[in-house]
C-alpha cells in the first residue's frame, strides 16, 4: 500500500492593497506603447521602476536602458527615450532637448507633484529641506528641480539635531514618496521641536500607495512566523515594508525577489505566512511564490483587504492612439 505524505497546513495572510501602483503601471505602459507604436529600439534612461524581472520583461520586448543619455548612439537618436518613474533632474530634459532627441517623461505624478511643492517653497522664498534617502532616484530628482544649494538632504532624526539653516524661519519641507511613514513622522517632529515655523507641503508628499503598503503590512504581521515582501533590495517602499513587518510583530521578514530566493529549509515549521509586495513589484512573482508554497503546504488564502484603490494615471496623450491589450502586460500581470 502507497504512503501518501501530508502537507503541513499553512495559512497565507495575502496583503491587498500590494503590488503595482498607479505610477508603476503607467511607467511600464508607457514603454510598450512606445514600442508598439514606434518599434526597437526605445531607450529607458535608468531603471523605468526598481525591479529586475520587469526590466528584463521589457528589455525581451525591445527596451534598452541606459544610464546617460550619451549612450544612445547616432544612428538612434530618432528612437524615443522614456525617462523612469522616479523623476529626474531638470538637467536631463535638457540635455535631451539640446540632442535633439524624442523623449517621453514616466515620471510618477505624484513624484512631480513633490517637485512643485518644492519649486513652490522655494518660490516663496524659503529653503527647503528634502526628507529621504540619499543617492535614490527620487531624491536626485528632485534636488535637481532647483538650483545648487536651494535643498538641504534630511535623512535622520540626527541630521535634524544637527541642522543650522541661515534663516530658521524661512523653512519648508518635502519628503521622498516611498519612505517609511513612522519614521518620517518622526524626522518631522524633531524639525518642528527645532525650527517651529517649519512650513509644510500643501499634499502629503508620501504617496497613497507606500501608506496603504505599509499599513496593511502593520495590520496583518502580529503572529505571522515570517513576512515575506516581493520586491528589489533597491526599491526604497519594499525594503521599508520589510522593516513595518518586523515592528508590527512578524517573528521574522525577508526580502525576495523570486520564490528561488526563498530559505525553505530554514522556513519548514511556519503555520502563518504573511505576504505583501513592494510597489513595483509584479503580480505575476506574486502568484509564482503562492504556487510554491502550494507545492509544499496545505495553503488557505487569507485575504486581508485594508484598503480599496482607484487611482488610475493615463499615459500622455500622444502615446493614447494605441490599444494597451491584456495580452501587452501579461509578462508582468499573468495571463488571467
């Protein structure tokens, strides 16, 4: 008689919101229609969102992505550029603008809208102090909306102590997109304790999406024997989700890019699973880990729903011509 071996029974506490964010999908959109409309190759200047297996989803399709604009050779210059979703310095427009080239901006709205909070502080006449991480896409954007000198980096609590601005009174603040909420919260104290006059932007800078991330990560970690967050180590909101798991309770919480990554010796006695994924992660990896923890627990699916989102960014206008079918984002979304 054949021994059949039973599967341990775990639980996976499936975070909703998780995955792509507005921005995300109309950066990645933005390149296949480019390439749909204008054929290879469309040249992305740095990574269009931080993760590996969407860059090399589209780079099967056509992409290259480059560093410097330099890199595109003189037999392409006709070919378009898409700059990535986190922004750039308005050097690079530029720079583009005095090659001659074509080129499409990606970048988040919400991202902009942090440039023109800051364009907006400093226009009033005040310094502004930018929190977040320093050498991210994001913060070299957005320093390089203004001039030299005109943004000071804040990335801790004692970068705040140690601040000594020219005029205290004449401050505002923005902040990266992707940061933790707790601990920005935190730098925003010690420079209001400091500088009481401190303005700040008009909108939250910290977008909707890093928010409900990371709130339905705190929501769901008590209890869970290990988090698991889909994401890149350089995607700045999935790292952040990781360390929201381990203060909300998760006894532990890793960072994976593909379920290869993942210790599954080190993981055999787990009961409760908690699973997110960073914004730019794609729900295609997702699925790919569910199946295989399927393949070696009895897994129940518990979805913890804590937020329902509707933001939906269209692509500029002249990319709006062409038909964005299912089957264009299957490499990223999966077939269903």
């Amino acid at each position: 008689m054949l021994q059949t071996t039973t599967k341990p029974p775990l639980t996976i506490r499936l975070c909703q919101p998780r995955g792509f964010c507005a921005g995300v999908d109309r950066a990645i959109q933005i390149v296949v229609l480019a390439l749909k409309k204008y054929g290879a190759p469309v040249y992305v200047r740095h990574e269009i969102v931080h993760n590996r297996y969407v860059v090399e989803g589209l780079q099967s399709l056509g992409a290259v992505f480059i560093e410097e604009l330099s890199e595109i050779p003189a037999e392409h210059r006709q070919s378009p550029v898409v700059f990535s979703a986190h922004g750039v310095p308005k050097s690079v427009p530029a720079d583009a603008q005095a090659r001659n080239l074509f080129y499409l901006d990606a970048t988040c709205p919400l991202v902009s809208k942090v440039h023109k909070q800051a364009m907006r502080h400093q226009r009033l006449g005040r310094h502004v102090l930018l929190i977040g991480h320093a050498g991210h896409p994001e913060v070299i954007g957005t320093m390089g909306q203004l001039p030299e000198g005109a943004v000071t980096l804040v990335e801790t609590e004692a970068d705040a102590a140690k601040l000594a601005p020219a005029d205290p009174q004449a401050l505002g603040f923005v902040t990266q997109t992707t940061l933790s909420v707790e601990d920005t919260a935190g730098i925003i104290r010690a420079l209001r304790d400091r500088f009481p006059d401190l303005h700040a932007p008009a909108a939250e800078s910290i977008c909707y999406a890093t928010t409900n991330r990371q709130e339905a990560v705190k929501e769901t970690a008590a209890g869970a024997d290990l988090y698991l967050i889909v994401g890149a180590p350089n995607s700045s909101n999935s790292r952040r989700l990781v360390e929201v798991a381990e203060r909300a309770g998760a006894s532990m919480s890793l960072l994976v890019q593909r379920a290869a990554e993942i210790p599954w010796n080190d993981i055999a006695g787990i009961s409760t699973l908690g699973l997110s994924a960073g914004a730019s992660a794609p729900e295609i990896i997702v699925d790919e880990i569910i199946d295989a923890f399927r393949q070696r627990f009895d897994v129940t699916i518990d979805l913890a729903i804590t937020a329902t989102e509707t933001e939906d960014f269209p692509v500029m206008r002249v990319l709006r011509d062409v038909e964005l079918t299912r089957a264009d984002m299957a490499f990223v979304n999966g077939a269903a």
